[in-house]
C-alpha cells in the first residue's frame, strides 16, 4: 500500500473536518485535538488537518505514506545516495500514531516527508519536523553532503538561516 499525503495547516478544526467530510463523501478516519486525517481509497490518498503549526490555508508538508520500514529505509537510502540532506525519524510519535520517516526539503523550502503508521498512539506528536532539535539535524545533514552541486549549497544555507532561527524561537519561549 502506498498513497501520497498532503498535511494542511487549518484555523478551525471542526469546520475543516465538516468540509472535508462533505468532499471526500467519508468520515475523517483519525479525529483528535488539534489533528485529524482522511483516507481516500480511490484514488489512494490522505489528508491530514494540523493546528497550531502554521498559518491556516497553507500546506504543511507533502508525503508518501509507504507500506513498511524496509520501504522508508530503502527510499532514505536512495535519497543520500542522490546528495540529498536527510533527515531521519526513526520510531517517533507523531499524528497519533507510531511512525518510521524520513524527511527531506526541496530547493524552495517545500518539505516532503516519507513514513510508514508502525501503530496508532493516544499521544499527538513526539519531537515534530519543526522544532529546533530537528532544524539542527538537517542543518547537519546538509552540511554532510559531499560533493555538493550550487543548488545544494545552496539548501544547505537555507537550512542553516532556518535551524538558527528555530533556536532563536525556542530559546525565546523558554
């Protein structure tokens, strides 16, 4: 089983939820505080609904839900192969569920994300994509590029501005 996934930053929840219920002609299959998801079986599809993570109408992130770890190991595998800075999640909380993913950011910012639902969680989220501890990984990540093309060096900068500025919002919360 494989589908893609597009994460949509939301205002209010419920009213998304309603929506999208209409649309879809389905009820959400996961609806939590603050998160809810649609599974369309034809075409194979996910829509998950997030708060609380950016401003409301805007995507999230883009996904391919895979069919297990070996799928998400193999395609990690593949990308840094190719050059490109990874960043891997391996067995974290996250969307209510247990996940095995993978993350990777394309040349405007646009960030792409494959995983596998190893179970389903009453917790909302572990560690996120977001928050300044992964900034740092893929900061890291893409300085480890050898060889790197302009357009990588270039997302590497992107993603050093990125990892300082989430520092700086953490340390500012705190």
């Amino acid at each position: 089983m494989a589908r893609i996934q597009i994460a949509l930053n939301v205002d209010d929840l419920d009213a998304a939820v309603a929506f999208y219920t209409k649309l879809f002609a389905t009820p959400p299959a996961k609806h939590r505080p603050g998160y809810a998801n649609f599974v369309v079986e034809d075409p194979p599809f996910k829509l998950s609904l997030l708060t609380e993570y950016g401003r409301p109408g805007t995507v999230d992130h883009i996904g391919f839900e895979v069919a297990d770890r070996d799928a998400v190991t193999t395609a990690r595998a593949r990308l840094l192969d190719e050059g490109l800075p990874v960043v891997a999640q391996l067995d974290m909380v996250c969307c209510y569920s247990m996940q095995h993913k993978a993350w990777v950011d394309d040349p405007d910012g646009a960030r792409w994300e494959l995983y596998t639902v190893l179970e389903h969680t009453d917790v909302a989220a572990g560690a996120g994509y977001g928050g300044a501890d992964v900034s740092r990984q893929r900061a890291k990540a893409a300085r480890g590029v050898r060889g790197r093309s302009r357009r990588a060096r270039q997302l590497g900068r992107r993603l050093r501005r990125r990892a300082r500025r989430a520092l700086v919002k953490t340390r500012a919360r705190a």
